[in-house]
C-alpha cells in the first residue's frame, strides 16, 4: 500500500529520531542527512534498514548516496512503493 509523502516524512522522522535522538519535528523535506542533521554513514545505513522494513521497498546500496536530503528519500520511497 502506499503511503503519502507525509506520511513517508513522519516514518522517517521516527527512524531518525530513535537512531539518532534527534526530535522529529527536525526532520523535514529540506534538510540534508549529513550537513544539516549530522548523520553519519553507519547511521544512514540503520536509517535505510529500518525505512526498508518499515515502507516494505528496496533501497539498493548504490541508490543511497542520492538520497542526501529528507525529501530524496520521501520521494524514493513514494516511487517504489508505486
């Protein structure tokens, strides 16, 4: 089934926040991983596992380092599960 972008963002924002304690409401479409919410790569791959399982999509390894925004992964994860 598949999920609105909203509904995408506030998932993610839980991944986020219980992989890195940061709180949801920082997790927004604009925000890059790296720069602006200071997640690291072994953390990013938790992130992708976690939203993986929680969305029911692949994210394939070599699609990762696109998704250097909230809203690139929204969107992946929008388009794969259509």
């Amino acid at each position: 089934m598949a999920s609105t972008n909203e509904e995408i963002l506030a998932g993610l924002a839980e991944i986020v926040n219980e992989e890195t304690d940061l709180p949801v409401e920082d997790v927004q479409m604009d925000k890059s991983f790296t720069e602006d919410l200071d997640i690291d790569s072994i953390s990013m791959m938790t992130i992708v596992v976690e939203a993986e399982g929680k969305f029911d999509v692949k994210i394939p390894d070599e699609e990762v380092k696109n998704l250097k925004t909230v809203g690139d992964a929204v969107t992946f994860i929008a388009k794969a599960q259509a």
